[in-house]
C-alpha cells in the first residue's frame, strides 16, 4: 500500500526507493510519504480513495488491521511501550495520515 501511496505523490517512483526495498528495508516508502506530505498530496489521498475502489479495500483493509494490532499490543503486559512503539513508528504514521485523510470523505457511488 506504500508504494501505491508513494505513486500518488510522485508516478514514477524513485528507483532508489525500490533498491534500498529490495535490499529489506520495508518501510522506505512509508518514510517517503511521511517526509513528502503536503496539502496537495493529503487531498490527492482523498480524491483517490473516493475514486478508486481497489486503493479504497487497501486503506480499510491497512486501518482495520493496524487497529486489530494495537487492540492486541493493549491487552500485554507492555501495552503501554508496545502502543507507543506502534504510533510513533512509520506504520502509525500511515495509520495517523490515512484515518485523518479519510474523516469526512464521501465515497462515490455510496448510497444517500
């Protein structure tokens, strides 16, 4: 879901980003999002998550997960470090764009 993000923000994405991915670095992409965010760029979310149902299934299938692993981390005996640990990490950064991004967004063809 990172690179398909990181292609609303720039099409052609940049080939080192694949290399240092391919090398295992796994979250190059979602520090790329996280340091290229603009206005232009949040919106750009929005509209593709209005517009385009196979990105929309990602951001919900991302959120819903990403919130089934802080429910899990909550319920340790290190809730506490384990939840800060996830939000402050990248993925907690995505979680934190995306959940901002989609608040308020109607989706096309939704019903009335």
């Amino acid at each position: 879901m990172a690179v398909d993000i990181a292609r609303i923000f720039q099409p052609s994405v940049e080939e080192e980003l694949w290399k240092r991915y391919y090398k295992g670095d796994q979250g190059a992409f979602l520090r790329h999002i996280t340091k290229a965010l603009s206005r232009q760029k949040f919106e750009a979310i929005q509209r593709k998550y209005q517009t385009d149902e196979k990105f929309r299934g990602y951001v919900m299938r991302y959120l819903k997960e990403y919130s089934a692993l802080v429910k899990h981390a909550r319920a340790t005996d290190r809730a506490e470090v384990l939840t800060t640990t996830f939000s402050t990490s990248d993925m907690g950064k995505l979680h934190m764009l995306l959940s901002k991004a989609m608040e308020g967004v109607a989706v096309e063809g939704a019903a009335e």
